[in-house]
C-alpha cells in the first residue's frame, strides 16, 4: 500500500482535471473552511442520533437492497445516512469543488446523492467496488464523480478509503467479457485490481490511501475501484459525501430500498 501526501487543488483547473483523468481520483488538501466541515459534522451527527433511535431494534442487512430509505449498511459497522444539500444547509453548486465537477461533467452537471458514511471502530475493510459501471464499451469521460470530505483528521488506523490508481480504465466490463458488471457494482470478495488485468500483461493498479486532515477532499470517478479500510482506531470516521452526475446519467444502484425505517405517516 502507498501512501502518498495529498495535493492541493493549485491554480490550475487544469492540472486537477488532468490528474482525475489518468489516477481516477485526486485529493484536495485543505478544501474546506473549519466553519463548512462543522456544520457537516453537526448535521451528520445530529442525524445519525435521530436515525439510530428510530432505527431501535429493526434488523438492517448490508447493502442498498437491504436497507431504508433513511440508512444504509454499506458492510459490517459502515453506515450510510443520505443527506440533501438543503439538509445540511449548503447549496451543491456554491461548494468549493464545483469548479472541478462543472469542468468535468459540464456546467449542467446534477446533484446526485449526499450525505454521511461513518465507520464504527473495529469494522473491517470493505470489498473493492465501483459506484457505477461503465456505459459503452469504449471508453468514456466520467459520467459521475463523488467528492468524500473528511469531517475531522483521519488517521490511517481510522481507514481512508482506498484506491486502485488508474482502474477506471480497467474496470469496463462491456469492453472486458472476464468482468462482471454486479460483480464490480457490489461487493465481491473476489473483486480486486489483479483482478482487472487478469489475462493480460497490463500492470496491477496501485493501491493508494493516505491520512487525512479534516476538510480535505477525495474526489473520485464513480468507476474507479475502490474501498473504505477498516476501523482499527477507537474513534467513528465520518466521511460527508457530494455525487454528480452528468445530466440525463440516471442509473443507481445507490439507494435500492423503498422502505421507511419510520411507521407509515410519520
Ligand atoms: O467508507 C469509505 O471510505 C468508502 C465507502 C464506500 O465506498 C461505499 O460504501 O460504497
């Protein structure tokens, strides 16, 4: 596993598109005001505490399928508590990323999913996964990018997430017939970066996560393989997340589940 340090935005646009392009992912260091990461951090916590009372004894398995509308168990102690941008009193295009998605996926680029994604201390790493796959067989600019923002320090024993460097090249499974796509989307023990160049003399994509100070940002390609690793501090990691999409992009395997952890008319 590398560690490599984060990088910052910089003055060049440019320079951050370009990196996203060839890594499929790029940190941006110190991205947010203190003042924007604690209104974050103060949503998420407040509503994590609403959901989990409400949740009470309901038993939740892991995955979008399995889950309500209100929460999500990504895998064992990792939970996904989605937020609106109005929720947490921000508006989507006014954050300091925009500049980078608008670039990316046009100017009309499409709030798509927000909100929280904490781990308890002592879960395990998640299986490597993609958000969503790829849609022609050739390949294509990203249709989606999510921006993961660190609402306080996160150490390496708290679990970054991680990427393979570069998978999104890799992960076509309409361009690879060895590949699956729910095989990929889910999360399947056997799915790794071997796995991708599997038959073939490409290099294995590295495997890169860091530490990170609160208010930086991962921005990442929704088809790049990736993980969140395991809890092994003492402490909850709280990660907010911001997903777009281009606009008319509708696919989700995000949020499957219609039910309510709240009885009917509540
Ligand atoms: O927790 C993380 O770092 C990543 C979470 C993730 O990729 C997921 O739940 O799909």
């Amino acid at each position: 596993m590398k560690h490599t340090g984060t990088q910052a935005i910089g003055s060049s646009l440019d320079d951050a598109q370009r990196r996203l392009a060839n890594d499929g992912f790029i940190a941006l260091t110190g991205m947010c005001e203190a003042s924007l990461v604690a209104r974050l951090l103060d949503v998420s916590l407040s509503r994590s505490r609403d959901i989990t009372a409400a949740l009470g004894a309901q038993a939740i398995g892991i995955g979008s399928a399995a889950g309500f509308l209100e929460i999500v168990q990504r895998s064992p102690g990792r939970w996904d508590i989605p937020l609106s941008p109005a929720e947490f009193g921000v508006e989507d295009r006014s954050l300091p990323w925009w500049p980078l998605i608008a670039d990316t996926l046009g100017a009309d680029a499409e709030h798509a999913f927000s909100g929280v994604v904490y781990s308890d201390p002592g879960s395990p790493a998640q299986f490597w996964h993609i958000d969503s796959p790829h849609v022609t067989a050739e390949y294509q600019p990203p249709h989606a990018l999510n921006v993961m923002v660190a609402l306080h320090d996160i150490t390496l024993a708290m679990g970054p997430t991680e990427f393979a460097a570069g998978s999104h090249r890799l992960t076509n499974h309409l361009h690879n017939p060895l590949l699956v796509s729910d095989e990929l989307v889910y999360q399947y023990e056997t799915t790794c970066p071997e796995r991708l160049v599997a038959g073939t003399q490409k290099d294995v994509p590295e495997r890169i996560s860091f530490p990170l100070t609160a208010g930086s940002c991962l921005v990442f390609d929704d088809r790049l393989l990736h993980r969140g690793l395991g809890n092994e501090s003492t402490s909850r990691r709280s990660v907010a997340y911001f997903s777009y999409r281009q606009a008319g992009y509708r696919e989700n395997t995000h949020f499957e589940s219609q039910r309510s952890i709240y009885p009917a008319g509540h």
